[in-house]
C-alpha cells in the first residue's frame, strides 16, 4: 500500500526560505513515492492575534506557494483546515484525552506564551488540534522542521493512548526531519541562534519566498557573519556561517565540502555576494508561478477539490472514533 504523508503550515506571515527548505522542498519530493495532503492550518494561525484581511489573503497565498514551490495539485490534496469541520471536533474529542501537565511541557507553548502579551486557550492546545490533523487521515509519515519535533511526539504519544484505551483506532505517524545540514533548522540572518520565522517582527530576518532579487541582496549583504574570514562548516563556533552554507548547498545542489573549497578562507565578501545570486535563481521560476496562480479562481478551485476530496477521507476515522467514545450516531 502507498504511504500516507500529511503536512501543515500556518498562515501567519509570508512564507520564508526556512520554511522551503525545512518543509516544503521534501513536500515536493514525497507527492512522487506517497499520498500526500498538505494543508494550510488557518485555525492555528487564530491562536495568536491575527488581522482578519491579513489572515484571510495570507491562507489563498500559502495555498499558491505550495503549487508555485512545485506541489502538482494532480498528484497532491491541498486544502483549508477550517473547511473541513472534522479537524475542530477531532480536536475535542482528543483534548478530552490528552493532559494538562504534557502540553504545559511543550516549549513552543513556553517561547510563545512568554513573546505573547495575550496567551489564549487556544495556544495552549495547539498541538492537539495539530495532532488531529495527523490523526485523522491515518498519516504514515509527517514531514516537517525540528521545531516540530515535541509536537509530532505528542501527537503519536496521543494516538498510542487512545489505540490503548479504545482498541486500534490511529495509525502512530513517523516524523521526516531533515537534519540540521539538509534544512531541518534554518537560522535567522540576524542571530544564529534562533530559527528563522515568518512571524519575526524583523524582516531582515528572513528570506520571503516572495521577497524581489533587490531585497535578497540587501538582506544577505547585512546578514551576521563570525569572528575569522573561512567560509566552514561548523555549527557551534561557526553558527552564522554554518547557516549560510546549509541554505547556499540546498539551493544550488552542491555539497557543503565543495562551497567550503570554493571560498576556502579569502573572507565572507564573495561568498555573500554568490549566495544571493544563488538564492536568487531559486526564488524566481517561484515568484513567477505564483504571479499565475493569482488570477481570480484558479487556487480556489484546487481548495475545494482538496477540500472535497478529504472529507470523504477523514469522515470513516471520525465516525469510529466517536462511536468508540460512546457517542450516539448521528
Ligand atoms: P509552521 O507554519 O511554523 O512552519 C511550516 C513548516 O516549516 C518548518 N519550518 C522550518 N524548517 C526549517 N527551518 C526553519 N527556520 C523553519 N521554520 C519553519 C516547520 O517545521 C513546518 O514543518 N504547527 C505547524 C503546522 C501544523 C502541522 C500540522 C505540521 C499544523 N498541523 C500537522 C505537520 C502536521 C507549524 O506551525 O508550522
């Protein structure tokens, strides 16, 4: 039987190159040997304030980048959480067994509860509505970034609970996270020590998929480099650096050694200068798809297809699960 591969991604900002080369690059590589669904999770994005115009152009866009990154919405289900109501009422139903103390553990929960001024209920069980997602197409495999590691743990950790409880009832799902060298953690170009995130409140930051040639040069160019002039790889005294030559290899094909002999120690300038140009190239064929997918629905009628064609794929989970629970059928 085929693998089942399901993904998400929040709209909460423009997509960044960290979420390309973490996620969505291995998207577009898994639709070939699996059946993939990949989603964009708008109600993830409502556990932290969000303008309603912004969310709602923001949720069409992350449709559009997958296609323009190369999902084939032939080969690969694309859809909108909020349109398919059984991601919400899973949710529930797993919330009522999954438990205080673990979620209080979750150190996205942490960072983001401590960044917040406002800490919503919804915040805090965000790794159950994201463990329904998964749990509700009978997922093999997620791929996803390091960030999300603890939360695929929980989401597994709640489906052996209740396959245990209630007899088999969820597939466990394994995670598909690239390690650091291949994408699995990319930085922020103003401090290494943080990922790079769409929702950072500076844009000099990130990489935007959307961001114009002009503007990749100009943030590489003031990207923070180390101490010392040799372009290598080395992730703990070389953080910055170590960033750049995981995003120069992943974009232009060619393994960390051959940049690190390339540049050798003749200092960052070039290599800067090259990594953008690199960039660049990636970005473009990108942008211009997506400049297609902009006309009036065309990604919409991708969404409903996805939409309807995973409601007929969750519903049979959803219904023995409930009647597991003890619920009447409706
Ligand atoms: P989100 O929207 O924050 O990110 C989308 C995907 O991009 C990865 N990613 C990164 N990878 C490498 N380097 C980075 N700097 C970087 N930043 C982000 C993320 O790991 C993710 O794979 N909770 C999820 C969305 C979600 C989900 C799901 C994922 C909801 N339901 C079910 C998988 C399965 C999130 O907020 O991703």
């Amino acid at each position: 039987m085929v693998k089942r591969v399901f993904s998400g991604v929040q709209p909460s900002g423009v997509l960044t190159i960290g979420n390309y080369l973490g996620a969505i690059r291995n998207f577009v590589k898994l639709q070939h040997e699996a059946d993939c669904i990949f989603c964009v999770v708008d109600l993830h994005a409502l556990t932290v304030p969000q303008d309603p115009k912004e969310l709602h152009d923001a949720t069409l866009d992350v449709a559009r980048l997958f296609v323009a990154c190369g999902i084939d919405p032939e080969r690969a289900t694309i859809f909108v959480q909020s349109h398919v109501a059984a991601h919400a009422e899973l949710s529930w139903l797993l919330e009522c067994n999954s438990y205080f103390g673990e979620l209080r553990r979750m150190t996205q929960f942490k960072d983001k509860s401590a960044k917040n001024e406002v800490v919503t209920a919804g915040l805090f069980t965000y790794p159950v509505l994201m463990a329904a997602d998964i749990l509700l197409y009978q997922t093999d495999q997620v791929p996803v970034g390091e960030d999300q590691k603890q939360h695929l743990e929980l989401a597994r950790d709640i489906a052996i609970r209740v396959n245990s409880r209630f007899g088999q009832t969820f597939k466990v799902p394994e995670p598909y996270i690239p390690p650091r060298s291949a994408g699995g953690r990319i930085m922020s170009l103003v401090n290494p020590e943080e990922k790079m995130s769409k929702s950072s409140d500076d844009p000099k930051s990130y990489i935007a998929l959307l961001d114009p040639p002009d503007v990749v040069r100009k943030k590489i160019r003031s990207a923070v480099t180390d101490s010392g002039r040799e372009v290598k790889y080395d992730e703990v005294n070389k953080a910055a650096i170590s960033n750049l030559l995981v995003i120069y290899s992943l974009c232009s094909g060619q393994p960390i050694e051959e940049i690190e002999k390339k540049y050798g120690d003749s200092g960052y300038g070039q290599f800067k200068k090259d990594l953008a140009e690199i960039i660049i190239e990636t970005l473009e064929p990108i942008q211009k798809r997506f400049e297609e997918l902009c006309k009036p629905g065309v990604i919409e009628e991708i969404l409903q297809r996805g939409r309807d064609r995973v409601e007929a794929l969750a519903a049979p989970t959803l219904e023995d699960f409930r009647r597991k629970l003890g619920l009447v059928q409706r």
